[in-house]
C-alpha cells in the first residue's frame, strides 16, 4: 500500500486511463477518468462504495495509469485496453454474440449477395441485424428463388466461366457465364434490395406459386419447404410497429442492478421493424450506474452496427456517447431520454426485459463462477500448479486418413472461452497420420511468437492442455524443453478414462467426475476438437466436394450431384442422419448407413 500511497500523490489533473494490477502484475481492472487524480483517489478513500467495488479494491497490489487528449480519447483506450487484457473486473460481454447481417456490395458490376458478423466502410449496404428466429440463410434462399441474384463470390472476368448447378437449377442467371447482361441483372438487385427494404408482396406471389406448382407436381417436400418460407416472411411482417415511423433505426437500451450484479437489456429496430433483442449479464466494478452503461455501449458498438438513435435511460453520459460516436465513427448519434409515447413504451419493455433477466440470472452468475474462476482456483490445488491458470490454451488435431491435416487452438481466460483468440493451423511439414508430430508442429509455431512482436497477440498461456494420453504429453514436452515455455506448465486429459497426465508424475491425476475442475477441462477440450473438425470440415468442402465424396465407396458421380443438390454443403452431409441421407434420390438406407458410418469413423 505504499507504493500505492505515493503514486496517489503524483496523479495529474488531466483526462486519462487506469489500470489495476493485483499481486502477480495482471490487469484485473481498466477505468477511464475525466480527471485522473479524482477518479483514483476514489478507490482508495473510505466513502461507502459497492460491493463489487470494495471486492476489488482489496485484490489491488499497484496501479498505472495513461494520460490522453480528452475523455472521448480515454473512452476508446479504455475499450482497447479491455479487449486487450480482459480484466477480471470489467464488462466483458462473455455471453455475447454479433447478430448476422446481409451484405450486398453495390460498387460491384455484379453485386453477390453475402452473409456476415462484421459491418465495414467499404460502399456496401448492410440490411439487418437478423435475430428473433429469422434466419439469414432463408432470407438469401428466398432471394434466389425469387430473384435469381447470385450468392457466390466468384469473380466476373472478360472470359466466361462455366456455369454451376444454381444455374441449372433455376437459382441463378450466371452473370460469370455471361448470360445475363448488366442492365437485366441491375433490375433484379433492385427487386432484391426492394424485398430487403421490408416490401415483400412480390416474393410472396412468386413463392405463392411455386408452392401450388410443386404441389400441383406433387412434390409435397418442396411446396412443404415453399410455405415454411411464406410463414417466414409473415414473421417479418408481423415484427412491423405500426406506431413507429417505418424509417427509423433505432436500439433501445435499458439497465437494472442489484447493486452487486447488472443487466442489461438492447432491443433493435430497423425500419420501423422490430428484429429482436438479447439480455447481457453485467459483473463490473464501476463505481457508478452511468459508467457501467456508458462502458457497455462503448463495447457494445464496436462489434455491432451503430444505430441513428439510442433510446436511453437517463443515466448514461449523453454527450460524451454522442461525441465518441461522431470522433470515432464519423456518425451523428441521437441519444434520446424517452419519457412519453411509443419511444418510452419501447423503452419500458426493455426495462422490464433487464429486471426479469437480472432476477432470472443471479444464480446462473453464481453457478458460472463455480464454473470458471473458482474452478480454475480448484484446478490448481488439484494438481499443484505453481500460479493460478488464467490463460488456458488446449490443442487438437483433425484428419481423414492422413488428408487435409489441421490443427486447433482454444483459448480459455478464467475459465471461459475467449473465442477472439481461437487459431487455426493447416498441418505443413508432416506426412500421413502423425499426430504427434503434427502436435508437435503445431506447438512450435505457437511458442514461436513468444519474445517477439507477436506476442501482444499471442499472450503467454499459464497452462498448456493436450488432447491425448502420456504419448502426446512426451511429444509436446519435447517441443518445450527446446523452446522460451519457462513459467508455462503442461498437462495432457486422456479421454477413455479422463485422467490428467502431468509432468511432475508418472501416474496420473483422477478428478472426481462431480468436480468443476475436471467438467472445465472436458469443456475446453471438447472445444478445441469443434474448433478443428469445423475447420477440417471447411477445408474438405472448399477442396472439393465431390473428391471428398468419392473417397465412400459406392458413392458414384450420379449419386454426389444429388447429395450436392440435396444439402449444399460436406458440413450438412457429415450432419445428416442415416433417414435424411436415404431419402436423397439414388442413395437408399443400405448406402446411407455406409456414409454415415465412413464419417463416423474417420471424425
């Protein structure tokens, strides 16, 4: 405390960042201040403070702090600086996600139609986000079925390529093959923006009769699957407020606490449409309500679309919101205090949607402690770990007889994935199925970066897990004891029997299978096998189809083209059961089972 005593007293009077260290120099906690000698000293003063305040007041071994330009400036660092560090103490939005949206660039001669998570300036219009049940791949099916735009991003050269099955198939007028001019295929982006813009009257005449026709054709699956797209545009429709001007875009944003935990509640209107919402469970240690929910819409809107308009309760810091989104955005934001009218009534139900998800989540707050940092505080009394294991990273390896090798990294801060820093390795230097050296490759590219510029990426991990018995622990100990991995400790979780191998024991370590510490550790290692079958499985379908398919025996050009049509994708096939595989045309349940069984085997 006396270095913290006197640092006190040098504290400037200028806007700025701090950061809390605890005992082992880790950031537990990033704040911004208007004026920096007030905002810290407030931390340490005796003045009543709440709970989770005082709790992380007692974990601060020293501080620091960065002088800025303004607040606006310390606003933006304050959010770099969490998603750099991720503070035990501050908003981290763990169960957050990035809603979907529909990208068309219209810089394009031939603009594709696209989904995707991240809004960038680059001359594309963004229609969404799509949340509330509404599916974005439906939404791009009904457009090529109605609209036959494509959804490729096959690149439109002087020479014409050959034309894809969409083509055949009605789906698409092949601009790459030259069959359709710029002026026809301009008119159907229109007619697709239009639907996009909320007008669906001709999608619902055109899917309207495709349905009578197919049933008329007696392809009841398909008129089946043409009214569940009717029933879907009926939703949209249904999400239209009729008291709300149709052109405004606005979120509406409320907070609740208990004074110990928060919450808080966005719902999203687009175009007088309501798409939806989502709760986020708030565990901060800010000193006011206003700063908790200023901080979350900071964090908020740098991974999500920024509206025209908040609607707000009058706590946040309005003007200085306003002025980061002009300085850093360049978008003038209306921050509107609701008090009567439609606004307010929006308002309130979002109010009521934050208290009731507070009440609801107060004991899943709890049980998620238990689930991450106290059992990640288990994990390192279970198996003497010299320091708390912070940063977790597990790996895993992926193939299909020694095919399309990959290899996958998860990463896990206090006890929860942080999928920002999942990463992803394509196998280079190995021949066949070694997955030990592959492991091996792997782990040495890895502890590569550390030392280097790269490290601010690639942070150094307290504990390394490997997917894998004693055989793969020796591989990768290899690895280590010719690498910079001093301070880094290495364990391995064998999945027949789940033991922990380590390497101060010849004899492993059996967690009871009730203990947090062992249903975190299958947690992260289950991850890490998703994270590398997805990415094989992405690898295998960009490769080619086909050759993936034609590596089952029996599985003949004939049969691979109605599969193709059938499901799209190699992800739907390996995901399909053995009774939506026989139904495909030419297939029957004898060579479902036998595709079934050949992924089965090899994943």
């Amino acid at each position: 405390m006396d270095v913290i005593r006197e640092k006190l007293k040098l504290l400037p009077d200028k806007p700025g960042v701090y950061i809390m260290l605890d005992k082992y120099q880790t950031v537990i906690y990033v704040g911004k201040a208007r004026v920096l000698k007030n905002r810290v000293r407030q931390y340490f003063h005796n003045s009543p403070k709440p709970e989770k305040v005082m709790k992380m007041v007692e974990n601060i071994a020293d501080f620091n702090y960065i002088i800025t330009d303004s607040e606006i400036d310390a606003l933006a660092l304050e959010n770099n600086l969490i998603k750099k560090y991720k503070p035990k103490y501050n908003i981290l939005l763990k169960d957050d996600k990035t809603y979907p949206y529909i990208k068309v660039n219209l810089r394009e001669e031939y603009p594709n139609f696209s989904i995707t998570r991240k809004i960038k300036k680059d001359g594309s219009r963004y229609f969404g986000p799509f949340m509330g049940g509404i599916n974005c791949k439906d939404i791009l099916d009904i457009l090529q079925l109605t609209f036959s735009v494509r959804l490729c991003s096959t690149q439109i050269t002087a020479k014409p390529k050959r034309e894809c099955l969409n083509h055949h198939i009605s789906r698409c007028t092949a601009p790459c093959a030259h069959y359709v001019d710029k002026e026809s295929y301009a008119k159907q982006v229109k007619s697709a923006l239009s639907f996009l813009d909320g007008n669906y009257k001709v999608a619902e005449e055109l899917l309207n009769g495709k349905m009578l026709n197919a049933a008329e054709n007696e392809n009841f699956e398909l008129a089946l699957d043409y009214k569940n797209k009717l029933s879907m545009l009926s939703k949209l429709e249904a999400k239209r407020i009729t008291a709300l001007n149709r052109y405004i875009d606005a979120d509406i944003i409320a907070y609740s606490t208990n004074n110990l935990y928060s919450a808080v509640n966005v719902l999203v209107t687009r175009k007088g449409v309501m798409q939806g919402g989502n709760s986020y469970a708030l565990d901060e240690a800010h000193l006011s309500d206003g700063e908790t929910l200023t901080a979350f819409i900071v964090q908020y809107y740098s991974s999500h679309e920024v509206p025209s308009e908040l609607i707000v309760e009058d706590i946040c810091e309005k003007q200085l919101i306003q002025d980061y989104f002009k300085e850093k955005f360049d978008k003038s934001v209306e921050i509107t205090f609701a008090k009567q009218g439609i606004k307010a009534k929006l308002l309130k139900m979002a109010q009521k949607n934050s208290a009731e998800f507070l009440e609801k989540s107060v004991d899943k707050i709890k049980h998620r402690d238990d689930m991450t940092v106290n059992a990640c505080k288990r994990l390192q009394e279970v198996l003497g770990l010299k320091r708390y294991p912070r940063r977790m990273e597990c790996y895993d390896i992926s193939n299909i007889s020694g095919v399309d090798k990959v290899g996958s990294m998860v990463v896990f801060i206090d006890g929860e994935a942080d999928r920002n820093s999942y990463r992803r390795f394509k196998i280079k230097t190995v021949e066949g199925a070694n997955d030990f050296a592959s492991l091996q490759e792997v782990l040495t590219r890895r502890l590569s970066k550390l030392g280097t510029a790269e490290e601010d990426k690639f942070p150094k991990p307290d504990l390394v897990i490997i997917d894998g018995g004693k055989g793969q622990l020796s591989a990768v100990k290899q690895i280590f004891d010719g690498m910079q991995a001093e301070g880094i400790e290495l364990i391995s979780l064998a999945k027949r029997e789940e033991e922990v191998f380590t390497l101060n024991s010849d004899e492993s370590v059996k967690i009871p299978h009730r203990d947090y510490a062992l249903k975190m550790l299958q947690r992260i290692r289950d991850e890490a096998h998703r994270f590398a079958i997805t990415y094989f499985r992405n690898i295998h379908s960009k490769r080619n189809l086909a050759s993936v398919l034609s590596e089952i025996d029996g599985v003949g050009k004939a049969k691979r083209i109605a599969l193709m049509e059938k499901f799209g994708t190699l992800d739907k096939i390996i995901g399909a059961s053995e009774e939506q595989l026989a139904k495909t045309c030419g297939i029957g349940g004898k060579l479902a089972g036998k595709i079934k069984k050949y992924f089965d085997e090899n994943l």
